[in-house]
C-alpha cells in the first residue's frame, strides 16, 4: 500500500528533456491539489447548504478531469495536459462565478492561477493571452450581474468561502514556492554553466599559451596561409625557425600574397602542393629540395575547411631532414657493400661446400659424403619398397696408363670414364669416387638386370671415347664392375656395397673389361 501511495504522488521525470521534466512537474503539483482540493471545498459546501447544485456537479466533474489528465500526464503529453488544464480551469472558474451569480467570491481570484500557469508553461505568450482571456471573462461577468443576467447570489459567507480563501492561499503559496524551486534551479545550473564555462577558457587560454609556445620555440618551419578567392595564398602567420630561414622580420612577410616574397619557380612548386592538398581535402606530406645545396625538407600540408568543405586555410610544418636523408644514404650504401660481402661469402661458402664434399678432379661426391648419401637413399628405398643397385666399378690399367703415359693422361683417362658416367646418370642417382681408380655409382629403383643393362650402355658408349696421348696413339678407357642390388642381395647398406665388391673382386678375377652381378 506504501509502495502504491508513494507511486501515485510520483511525479513524472524525462532524463532527457529537463525543461519538459519542470513543466510535467508544475502540471502535476496543480492537478494533485484540485485532486485534494475539490473533495474538501465540495463537503465544505453541501455543509454550508448555500453553494447551487450545478457548483457542486461542476466540482465532481473537475476531479474525474484531473484524474484522467494526470494519467495522460504520466504518458508524456505535458503539453497538452497543460493546456487542458488551463482552459478546464478557466471554464471551472467562470462557470462557478456563474453559478454563484457574481464574482464577488473567491473563487474570482482563482483567474490568476490560470494566468501564472499559462505563463510558467507557455511564456510571455501564455501570460498574455491567458490575461486578456481571464480579463474578458472578468467584464463579462460584470456586465452580466449589472444587468441581471446571472442568479441572485447570496453574500452569506459560509464554511465553503473559508475552504476557498485558504486553498487559494495555498495554491498560491504553493506555486511561489515551486517557483522559487526553479528559479533557484536555474541560478544554481547557470552558476555551474559559468564555472565550467570559466573552466573551459581556462583550459583554452592554458592551451592557447601552450600552443603559442610549441609554435614560436619549436626547431620546425611553421606556417599558415590563408587560401584567397583569387587562387593566390596569403600568408597569414609564421614562426620564428621559418622567419630566421627568410632572413628578415616575419612583419615584413605576413599578411603578403606568396608570389610578393618568393620567386616565381618557387611559387608554382608550392601552389602546386597546396592546390593537390586542397583539392582531396585531407593531410599532404612530401619532400622537396630547397634552393640551398643539398638542404632537403619533409613538408606536412594539412587542409582548414569551414562548414561547406571549401578550404579556409592551410597550415603545414617543414622540417630540414638533410642529415637523415644523408644517413640513410650512408646507411644504403653500406647496406650494398655489405650485401655483397655476404654474396661473396655466401659463395665462398659454398666453394668450401662443394670442395669438402667433391672430388676437384672428377666433379664426382668424395668418399667421405658417400655414407651419408648411402643411408640417405637406401632409407627411401626402404620407405617406399623400391629396389636399389650399387654398382662398384674399378678403372682397368690406370697403373699402367700412369707408368706409360704419365699421370697428366692417367687424369684424363679418369675425367673421360667418369665424364661419360655423369652424363648417362640420372639426377636421382649418386655417383662418388671411392678411391684412385674406384667409384661407386648408386642407381635409385633400379634391379640388378636394370642395372647390368645401364653398365653396359655406358661401356659401348666408352668405346668411341678414346684419350689422345700424341705421339704414343690413341688409349682405350676401360672399366670392370660388380653389381649388388637391394632388397634381393641384401637388406642393409653395408651388405649391399660389400655385395657389390665381392661381385668386382669376381669379376676382376674372370679377366678385366667385364661386369658381374652378385649372385
């Protein structure tokens, strides 16, 4: 019951609007009185027995009215809520005074509750109509009772004119106090308005000084140029760094079109930059080269538009990036230098590589890598079940060749054979050299037949790869080999390549110039 009773006195509120708020307020403050009010000025007057009938009614009439106003009230209908109750209130008003037949009562006064009403709610408009109306009514009324048109009022003065007198006492009291409330309100938000508003020009002037200070100390060019209607630029401000540059007092330079300080090469450059900035309305960096040798500048070029988009002014900072650009100069050649030292590292690198992992006289992979490319290949093979021949090939007469010819031909009777081989490998195979006149060759997913059928496609192509020793004829490079395969001779690395000299060893035993595969 306390919750609901605390409710219904609870006047509507608009977190947004605070001047609707007010006026909801004042509405309500007026509608819960006549709510209080009626019920008691109407027991009052059937006690007095004076008050007509159609009073009476009229009073009921102005309770159920309050109650359904107050209801659109709470709805947000502020201003039409106050107007009804300002033109109910003038209708109960007048139609009491005539009821009663003369406005010799209190209730005539109650016209100046309609007019502060219509004022609070309405301004200056709503005083003045509200006073002509409620004026109007006024002489009607006279003019009706001097005539005799109204009922014959009786001036016995009753409980009901005591009830009356102090409502309107009330009222009024009630409604200089909310006035009071609001002008208070409104004294107490424009002394805050005026203490932030002090505040805010504070902080301005604060900020102001501040900027003023950044603008005259800092080491950058900073100008501002107003952008004329003519599409000339009048400069309308510059610091001090830009007014050292220009070699003479900035009075002599502000408030001057460009092309009545600069030449006219300069000026095209500049307007050129500024228009481009104009044009796309948005911030222009670039870099220039000054008159001065090798000075070079980074320009920022930032558009001022009014409300329309048109460009007011530009304001723009050049800073003197001379040494920068000269450092990264310094910076990018070292940065070369540098890359082609790498380079040169790089491929001296892979010198050493190839050099550590190669014989320099045939090209072909040392003894030392052999293992490791072994194991390599054999683990494919493995992986995938594919079969794989190592084949053991010995020069025949190397010795001899040596003896006889000299170790000069003995080398080229090397790079011929192994020549040939490379050439009729595939890239997938591995050929190394094993020892002086060793090599073992490894032929990926390659069977024993395969493979005795590639050894003897290079011996036929060796036949016509003679070497030339002179005066002493031709020489014949000559090979034996021995062929061991896996899986089917073996099952690891080492067993194959051990297969595969055993099979050499068979084969070197049968007469040179023969191949064998392990069986």
């Amino acid at each position: 019951m306390t919750t609901w009773i605390k409710h219904w006195f609870l006047s509507p509120s608009y977190p947004n609007d605070e001047e609707k708020t007010l006026r909801a307020r004042l509405i309500d403050v007026f509608l819960v009185i006549v709510i209080i009010y009626m019920p008691v000025l109407i027991l009052a007057e059937i006690i007095s027995g004076k008050t007509p009938p159609g009073v009476i009614i009229l009073n009921f009439f102005g309770i159920l009215s309050s109650f359904l106003m107050r209801r659109l009230l709470k709805r947000g209908y502020v201003r039409g809520v106050g107007s009804g109750l300002i033109f109910t209130g003038f209708f109960w008003i007048t139609w009491a005074n005539i009821q009663l037949g003369t406005i010799r009562t209190p209730s005539a006064s109650s016209y100046i509750l309609v007019v502060t009403l219509a004022g609070a709610l309405f301004g200056w408009r709503g005083t003045l109509y509200s006073t002509l109306t409620s004026s109007a009514a006024i002489l009607g009324l006279i003019l009706a009772e001097h005539v005799g048109l109204l009922p014959t009022p009786d001036y016995t003065v009753t409980i009901a004119q005591w009830v009356s007198l102090t409502s309107l006492f009330g009222i009024t009291g009630g409604s200089t106090f909310f006035a009071m409330q609001r002008l208070q309100s409104s004294f107490d938000r424009a002394k805050k308005e005026i203490t932030e508003r002090e505040r805010a020009e504070k902080a301005l002037q604060e900020s102001e000084a501040n900027l003023k200070e950044i603008f005259e100390t800092s080491p950058d060019n900073i100008f501002v140029f107003d952008v004329c209607a003519n599409g000339r630029f009048r400069i309308k401000k510059i610091n001090a760094a830009l007014e050292k540059i220009f070699n003479t007092d900035r009075s002599n330079i502000e408030r001057k079109y460009l092309d009545e300080v600069l030449d006219q090469k300069s000026v095209e450059l500049i307007a050129q930059n500024f228009q481009k900035c104009i044009n796309t309305k948005s911030p222009l960096n670039y870099e220039e080269h000054a008159e001065m040798p090798g000075r070079v500048y980074s320009t920022s070029l930032i558009p001022i538009l009014d409300e329309t988009g048109m460009a007011l002014r530009v304001i723009g900072i050049s800073r003197d990036i001379t040494e920068r650009k000269r450092a990264e100069e310094t910076l990018q050649s070292v940065n070369q230098q540098l890359s082609l030292k790498l380079q040169e590292i790089e491929q001296l690198h892979n010198e050493l590589r190839e050099q550590s992992i190669r014989d320099p006289l045939t090209g072909l992979f040392n003894r030392r890598v052999m293992q490791e490319m072994f194991q390599r290949e054999f683990s494919r093979a493995r992986r995938e079940h594919n079969p794989l021949s190592v084949i053991m090939l010995d020069m025949d007469d190397l010795k001899t060749i040596n003896d006889t010819y000299g170790h000069q031909i003995g080398d080229i009777a090397i790079q011929r054979l192994t020549n040939l081989v490379q050439s009729m490998i595939r890239k997938a195979d591995v050929a190394c050299r094993y020892a002086g006149d060793e090599f073992v060759i490894l032929l990926n997913n390659t069977d024993s037949l395969e493979a005795l059928k590639r050894v003897q496609e290079w011996r036929d192509a060796l036949l016509g790869q003679a070497v030339d020793a002179g005066e002493r004829g031709l020489i014949t490079v000559q090979f034996t080999a021995g062929i061991a395969s896996f899986p089917i001779h073996g099952q690891t690395m080492e067993e194959i390549v051990n297969y595969a000299d055993v099979a050499l060893y068979r084969a070197k035993s049968q007469g040179r110039n023969r191949t064998i595969a392990f069986a």
